[in-house]
C-alpha cells in the first residue's frame, strides 16, 4: 500500500485564521489586536484581548511562535485554538481560512 501523502495548501497559499495579532505586545503567546468581522476567528468565537496560547495542539509562548505554527496548518481545516480570556482558558474551534494578500 502507498503511504498516504500528507495534504499540503497549494502553492503560495498562506493560511489564516481571521484576526490580526499585536505585533508589539510583550505577551506570553499571540495577543489579539482585532478580529475580522464575520471571519472564522469570529464564527470561532475569538475575541479582542484574548491571549492565544496553544494552536492545533503546538504551544503558543511568543509571537514567533504564532508565525511559525501557522504556515503548517492547512486550509480548510477545523483547528483547536487556546485562549487565555481574563482569568479563564477558553478553547475555540476555529476553520482555517487564506490570507488574500
């Protein structure tokens, strides 16, 4: 049997969740700075202020971090995204959509 090729985006697609992160905060994980209206990380229920700390089970301790699980996940599929939201960890799922530019 052929071992099943893993699926990959097509080439030059970038992958997104639908919200834009803090570039400047010095947060431990991605800092949300604004969400997409009517996007997936809306539909998924990702807020303002939440603290993503863990995307499709890879820890999320820096904002490189972040940048590095993001290129790995797949367009189209249904991921698992930790938030730290006030004193609480909210876990959302969230359909990965793609970067239009």
């Amino acid at each position: 049997a052929t071992p099943k090729k893993k699926a990959v985006n097509a080439p030059g697609a970038r992958p997104a969740l639908g919200f834009m992160p803090d570039y400047e905060a010095d947060a431990e994980g991605a800092l949300v700075k604004f969400v997409t209206e009517g996007g997936n990380a809306a539909k998924g229920g990702l807020m303002e202020d939440d603290l993503i700390v863990e995307i499709d089970g890879k820890n999320i301790a820096s904002f490189s971090d972040y940048m590095e699980v993001m290129p790995t996940l797949l367009i189209g599929e249904v991921v698992s995204v930790k938030v730290e939201r006030g004193e609480k960890e909210v876990e959302l799922k969230i359909e990965v959509g793609e970067r239009s530019n």
